[in-house]
C-alpha cells in the first residue's frame, strides 16, 4: 500500500537530532511505498494544529547541509499526547492519508509513538509507527547509547579537562569549581566527565548523580580530602541529583508539559548554585559554578563523526523496517564485543521502552559513590573520542 509518512521531533534537541531526520526524509524518498514525506512543525503540538510541512519540496542542498545541522530543524514542543488528543490525531493522519509514522526524541517521544500505534490499531486504521532514539541524557532502555549522547558527553569531557585546568591553576582565587549537566533522572552526561580523567590528580574529582542519593556530610567529607590531596576541588553534578529522602538538591518546583520537574532558567534555584552555597557556608571558600543548560544540546562544532552517522543510519534504518511492514518498534545501537569500537542496529519494543529511565548501571559508579570505575571507561572512551593532551610544568626550583 502506497501512502504518505510523517515524522516529528520532540523534546530537547542535541546536535545530531537532524542527521536522523535526514535519514528519514531520504530513505522515505527511496521507498516505493511511501508517497510523501511529511514533518510535524513543532512536534506533537504541530500534528494536533495540523501544522504539517511538506519536507519533499525542500531544496536537495538544504537536506544534504541537514545532517550536519544542531538543533532541530522542524521545530520541537513538549506537548504531551493525551487519551483525548486521539480522535484528533487519527483524524490528521487520516487526512494526509498517512501511514507510516515516524518519532525522533526520548522516553516520552517513544511513549507518543506507541500510543498513536496502539490507538490506530485498536481502531482498524493501518499505521506504521516507529521511533528513533535521541536524547543527551543517554537513559533509553534497549540501546548501547542513544545518537547524540556521544557529541554532548564530549562537550562536558572537553569542558570539564579545560574548566580543570583553570582551576588548577587558579586555587589561590577560587578553591573549587562545579559543572553542571542536564540530566534529569540519569547521570550519564555528568559521568561522561571521566572520560577526561587519565591521573588520580586529573578533573573531575568528585561525580554527583541522581542515582547515588546526596548525603551533605559525605560530601563534605569527600570534598576536604580532595583539597587536601590537590589545592582545589572540580566537581560535576547531575541536574537532578536527590537528597536521600527523594527531594531535589535544587530547588526547582516547576513541572513542564510531560509533569516532570524544569531544572532550567524558570525551574528556581540549580542544584550547582546549592552545592556553591553549601561549600561556601561549610569551609568559607570562594569558587565559581558552571551551568551551561543545552549548550551541550546544540554543540555541532564538537559533533563526534560517529555519532552524525549513527544518527543517520537508525533514520535510515525505522523507514526500511516500517516500509516492510514492521511497526510498534524503535531502532537501536548494538555495541559488538571486542576491543574495537564497532555497531550494529537492531530493534526493541515501543512499549518496552516508553516512559522508562535507563540508569548509570551499578558496575560504572565506584563503591564511594563519588567517582567512577575503569569499566565506565572502557564504555565512555570510545563514544567520546581522543581528548587533547595539554602540558603540564613540572616546576623545577630556581637555581
């Protein structure tokens, strides 16, 4: 059957979101079964409007330039999909005459995914959906890593090494330093900092995650011995890191479209500026914190190659399965064992990985809880890449 594709971005962008939808336009184009390729302007708030684009008639040099272009280039929203909206949404598809429906984002994306699958199923209409993993926070079941954690764990690696090094060499102004990463209920992007950590004396020194519960005076404790060992003090910190009753180290209360609670600009007080005040209060110590938000999200000129590729292929990859005739699926990166860096594609359920958090598994994240093990390295290095190796003096004494 002949019909039209649609495709929507959604949720927070990363740097190579649009490399999967330019894999999703041009493998759309190749297949006989699919008419015409459609986009979502503004996601699922664009396919509820009917805001839909006609992404065929774009120039073919604009699509090509698209892989390598950050953010996401059909507009994104956090629009959640409702039991109500449905009616609404099958009467969209059913008038563009589409049947192959194709999400790139997250955990709530693929949770969109299946429902609008689910809820065409249960209502005789033959849809094809599929979602393509994205996401910086790298916390969707089912994949080695999601396209765009790799480009932005490298910008943290690359800032935290850099940020590291002016502190060293900063410790008689600032005392310590905190870098703050998104990541609302993971903390893979704030353990990515490792990778720049080659020597016991190397930044970061202290990692707090969601996944490891906040105790302030274990922290206090940790943070004196680590100035005692090197003069000053790095830490890196997970957005959404918890004191251990479960409430935010931040003191964000609101909640965006999907009742998850904001940790930028408008979500209050960050956790960084907390762990800032806590510090200051505790040993009367000057230091600076760093939130930099979603630049990480959109930093195309720190791009890993690989993952712009990766990015493309599982675009490329849901159009083939869909056109087949597969459906209620998202597509997927096998790491294969080994020594060298090599991946595969496969698949897993939408509903198997909708509304679900991948956590930092427990074999990463050193016994002490503020650091990680070498096994992490063996995941994160080669997602990262080579970081820079920059000179250090060794200060022989004058003569």
């Amino acid at each position: 059957m002949k019909a039209n594709a649609l495709v929507a971005q959604t949720g927070g962008p990363t740097s190579v979101i649009n490399a999967s939808l330019a894999g999703i336009i041009a493998q759309s184009r190749a297949e006989s079964r699919i008419g015409k390729i459609y986009g979502c302007h503004w996601g699922m708030l664009g396919l509820l409007e009917e805001w839909l684009v006609d992404l065929g008639r774009e120039p073919r040099q604009t699509l090509a330039a698209l892989k390598h272009t950050p953010s996401s280039a059909l507009g994104s929203s956090r629009r959640k999909l409702t039991a109500e909206d449905m009616p609404r949404v099958l009467e969209v598809l059913k008038k563009y005459h589409i049947r192959y429906f194709f999400g790139i984002g997250g955990n709530d994306t693929m949770l969109n995914v299946h429902q609008v699958e689910q809820y065409c199923r249960q209502n005789g209409y033959e849809l094809y959906g599929m979602g393509c993993p994205k996401t910086v926070d790298n916390d969707l079941y089912g994949t080695d890593h999601t396209p765009g954690f790799p480009s932005a764990a490298r910008y943290v690696a690359l800032s935290v090494l850099q940020a590291g090094i002016l502190a060293r060499d900063m410790q008689k102004v600032d005392q310590f330093v905190i870098y703050q990463t998104i990541g609302r209920d993971a903390g893979w992007l704030a353990a990515a900092a490792f990778a720049a950590k080659r020597d016991e004396a190397d930044p970061p020194h202290l990692i707090l995650m969601p996944e490891v519960r906040f105790n302030a005076d274990r922290f206090f404790a940790a943070f004196e011995s680590a100035y005692r060992k090197y003069g000053y003090v790095s830490i890196i910190c997970g957005e959404g890191i918890v004191h251990e009753d479960g409430t935010p180290v931040s003191a964000s209360q609101v909640k965006d479209g999907f009742s998850n609670i904001e940790f930028g600009a408008m979500g209050g007080t960050s956790a960084a500026m907390m762990l800032h005040r806590m510090l200051t209060n505790q040993f009367k110590f000057r230091g600076e914190f760093q939130v930099p938000e979603s630049l990480a999200m959109s930093a195309a000129d720190r791009a890993v190659r690989h993952d712009v590729q990766e990015a493309y292929r599982l675009g490329v990859n849901a159009v083939r399965r869909a056109a087949r005739g597969q459906s209620g699926l998202m597509t997927t990166l096998v790491r294969r064992p080994g020594t060298v860096y090599r991946i595969g594609t496969g698949t897993i359920s939408l509903a198997d990985v909708a509304a679900k958090t991948k956590p930092v598994p427990a074999e990463f994240i050193s016994a002490d809880g503020f650091t990680m093990t070498e096994e992490f390295h063996r995941y994160i290095d080669p997602l990262v890449g080579p970081l820079p190796a920059y000179a250090r003096l060794r200060f022989h004494p004058a003569s």
